[in-house]
C-alpha cells in the first residue's frame, strides 16, 4: 500500500458484543458492533490525527462459509475499524484480529515474539500463536507454491539459508511486522442446507509475527493480529474460495444513525437498485475510476486526470478509514459549491481551520446532494449527511462541518465509513467489480450464496435465531452479552440468504 495510508487501530473501552450471524451455504453473516456512545463528540482535527495513523498503516507496496463475529466501531466519532475472533491450531485458540481490506495476509503475533504487546487497552486477552503447540501445524518452505504465489503480490518472501518462507510489511507511519508462513487449521462454523454444524476446519496458510515495531507494540489498542480482506492469492478469502468454502464476494451495509448495527457477508447482497463499476485492474487495493463529481446535479469543473490510478494515484473504497480523504484538486472545488449552494440559508465560519457551516435548519433542506461519478454510469449519491459531520452547537444553531479533508500533497482520493454507512457495498471479486445501493442496513437483505454463478440456497436469519424456528438452531448464534454497534441498543440485521 502506498505510505500514508489507513492503519487498523481500534479504540474501545467496552465492547458488547450485539447481532446475530447467520450463514447459508455460501454466505457468512459478519456482526457488526459499534464500542463507542454515539454522544462522545470529537474534534475533527483529532479524527484526521487518527485517520493519518490508519493511513500509515496500509502498507506502502504498490459447502457452508466461515461464520466470524465482528468486534469495532464505524462511528465518525470515534476510530471506525473492526475486529474479528479467529480459532486457529489444534487445539484451537482464540485471537483477535484488525479487519483489513487494504491488505491481503492474515497474521497473529507468535511465541517468542519480539516487541508483541502483552496486554490490550480494548479490555480483550492476547494470545501468542505457538506452532510446537499445535497438532497440525507446518511450516511454509521456498519451494512451496504458496510461498511462490505470495512473492508475486509481494506478499512472502523467502531466504536461501533456511529455506523458509517468510514476510516483512513496512507501513507509512514507522511500524513494522515480520515473520514466517504456518500451514494450520481454521476453526469456523457452517450452516448448509439450513442446519448448523460447528467445528468445521480448513488448512489456510497465515503470517506468524516474531517482531512488530513502533504503533504496533503498544497496548491501549492492541489486538493480536491482522486479518487481511484484500483479493491476492495469500488472502483467506481467497483461499477458502479456492478450496470451494467461500465465494470469491463479500458485502457489508453499515447502518450510520446513532443506533448502529449492519451486515457483513461472505456472499452478494442481492438489491435491485445496486448499481456496479469495474475495479481498475491489476491494483493492490481496492481501486475505483472515478471521473467526476456533481453538486445538485451540476458537474464541477476538474480536471479528469487527477483521479486517474497509478502507483501513487487514484480512488480507494476503505471501510477502516473514519471520514473521507478528497485529493487536493478537487478539494476546494467541492467545497466551494457546497458553500455556494446554501450561503443564502447558513452561515459559513472557519472552525479550526474546516469548512463549517450554523443552521437552525435541518441539513437534509438546506445542504446540496453531492454525486461521486465512476466508469460504468455508476453514481454515488451522498446525502449531506454523508459528506457533513455535527460538532457542538453554537446556541441555537447547529454546527455542521464538510468531513471530506484535503490529501495535501497526495495524489489519492480515500472513500471511508461517512460515505460508505447507509449504503449495501459490494465486493464482486468474481467479476472484478464494486457495487453499491443506498439502503436502510436495519432491514433485511437478500443474499447470493453463489455470486451469480451456479445454484444457490435462503435461509431467514430472523427464524434460525428464535427457539420456535423448525430448523432449531442452537442459541449459540445469539451472544449472551448485548452485541451493540452504539453501545445500548442491539440492532439486528436480518437476513435472506438465496
């Protein structure tokens, strides 16, 4: 990843664990949980702070499914990074792990570890994987061809004196991780044909940490690894979708009021007013064509090229980053006719050096709509919610803030949690494609358990969880603890898997 960019740190204080995963086939529901009340206002410069932390962060190189429970936040006052609980070895062991797109390997912390935090500030117990420990576990060689394949996206790299396969990501902001490549089981539980069955397992090939520095060896928000959701070879994703566990597609919806909640599948959420672009090819992350942008319909003047992808250039759909990131070009341009727009309804004032506008008004009838334009006729409305964020009130007036900031002196456009809540997302690996819809994520969804290809099956999650459901699945999908997304209120996203 290129430097500067999104790293996964997750603050939480207290976490409950809320909403209920249901999987089918093919499809695994993922829990979204916010860990933050929504009443804890902060300062928009500290938000960026956290976000350029992030952005460091992304490395600087250019039958049934896994059912995960997620752990986080998307809050745009608070970090809006996830984590998950992963069982790995045998005898399975637990660990948490940062949910990444913009990277590929998954890799916990090992024993012997060097400069691996031993404690957590989110209040979670660290683990330090062993293979001596584990039954099934082996080691990656040189020669192995998964080893051969992670070289190619430069994400292994192999010694000539041992002969073992190994990897060393170098991010933007300082912090480091290295290690070597184990072979060892994947503990998850499936739903197929509508029954639960736990204990299911897959060999997957993940990083074992024996040095981490800077960022990544303090405590106050430390988790015991990385779980990359990128599209490389190495990725989990993509190696349970070669072994034919999991389609080559994941979705999330992430619902952006106060109370919290969403989806996160391994499947294609199913909407008839998803509209779809193509992935620009042979990039690391996440990239989108994006040509142009709209205020109230009319196109502002930018240049084309500035959004043009190249190795250090181009639009990234980032769900770990907290606001949204305009390249400098089209900064000011934006804001301009955003400011134009309602001068005559709001006052516009500097506050500590953002955009910021007081209105007694509702946003939603003063404030423009705002239309990002990719490749394929594929718009994104943003409501003004979705490109405004509330600070402390001014009297009787509310003050709202633009939450795009300015890439100074980079040539990259990131696309975070304030644009992408409110709205089903798409990742269509199969066919190489992101698509989007703006959805109320509270309701329920239908879900493709076959992206498109092939047959598939449905199950109501709303039934598989309740004890009078004809399918009887035990009470083990429904936490004990509340799982919260805000923090008191327990949002279920239902859904339809077909």
């Amino acid at each position: 990843m290129a430097a500067g960019f999104p790293a996964k740190i997750a603050l939480a204080a207290l976490l409950f664990p809320v909403v209920v995963v249901v999987l089918c086939d093919f499809p695994a529901t993922l829990t979204l949980e916010r860990a933050i009340p929504s009443n804890h206002k902060v300062e928009l410069s500290l938000l960026r702070d956290r976000d350029r932390v992030r952005h460091g962060r992304m490395l600087q190189s250019s039958g049934g499914v896994v059912d995960f429970q997620v752990l986080g936040t998307f809050d745009p006052f608070s970090v809006g990074l996830y984590y998950t609980k992963v069982q790995l070895g045998s005898p399975p062991r637990e660990y948490y792990v940062q949910i990444d797109t913009g990277s590929d390997v998954l890799w916990v912390g090992c024993a012997s570890c060097n400069g691996c935090p031993q404690s957590s500030g989110l209040q979670i117990p660290l683990n330090l994987f062993d293979p001596g420990s584990s039954s099934t576990a082996s080691l990656i060689s040189c020669s192995d061809q998964r080893c051969s394949l992670g070289v190619q996206s430069s994400d292994s790299m192999c010694s000539a004196q041992t002969n073992q396969c190994g990897y060393r990501f170098q991010y933007g902001d300082g912090s480091s991780t290295s290690g070597y490549y184990v072979s060892d089981l994947l503990h998850f539980d499936t739903i197929v044909g509508n029954t639960l069955t736990t204990n299911s397992s897959a060999q997957i090939v993940f990083g074992c940490s024996i040095l981490q520095t800077a960022d990544l060896t303090k405590s106050d928000r430390a988790v015991d690894g990385i779980f990359g959701f990128g599209q490389q070879e190495m990725s989990v994703i993509s190696q349970l979708s070669s072994q034919g566990l999991a389609p080559k597609v994941f979705s999330h919806c992430l619902k952006g009021d106060a109370n919290g909640g969403g989806i996160l599948v391994l499947g294609e959420i199913l909407e008839p007013n998803i509209v779809y672009t193509p992935l620009v090819p042979l990039q690391p992350h996440y990239n989108l064509n994006l040509q142009s942008i709209s205020v109230n319909g009319q196109v502002l003047s930018i240049d084309p090229s500035v959004f043009s992808t190249s190795s250090n250039q181009g639009t990234i759909i980032d769900s770990g980053t907290t606001l949204a990131y305009l390249v400098e070009a089209a900064y000011d341009p934006l804001v301009n006719a955003v400011t134009a727009a309602v001068s005559q309804s709001v006052r516009s004032v500097l506050s500590k050096g953002n955009q910021c506008y007081l209105t007694s008004s509702g946003v939603t009838d003063v404030f423009p709509q705002v239309s990002l334009n990719f490749a394929g006729s594929a718009s994104m409305i943003l409501s003004p919610q979705d490109y405004l964020i509330q600070q402390n009130s001014v009297g009787a007036d509310g003050l709202w803030c633009i939450g795009f900031q300015k890439f100074q002196g980079q040539g990259m456009t990131i696309l975070g949690d304030l644009v992408l809540k409110d709205k089903i997302f798409v990742y269509d690996l199969a066919n190489q494609r992101i698509g989007w819809a703006s959805y109320d994520c509270s309701l329920s969804v239908n879900v493709s358990a076959t992206a498109r290809t092939g047959k598939s099956e449905y199950v109501n999650a709303g039934q598989l969880n309740n004890n009078s459901s004809p399918h009887n699945v035990p009470n083990k999908l429904i936490p004990t603890t509340i799982l919260a997304l805000l923090l008191h209120i327990c949002i279920l996203g239902s859904v339809l898997f077909l």
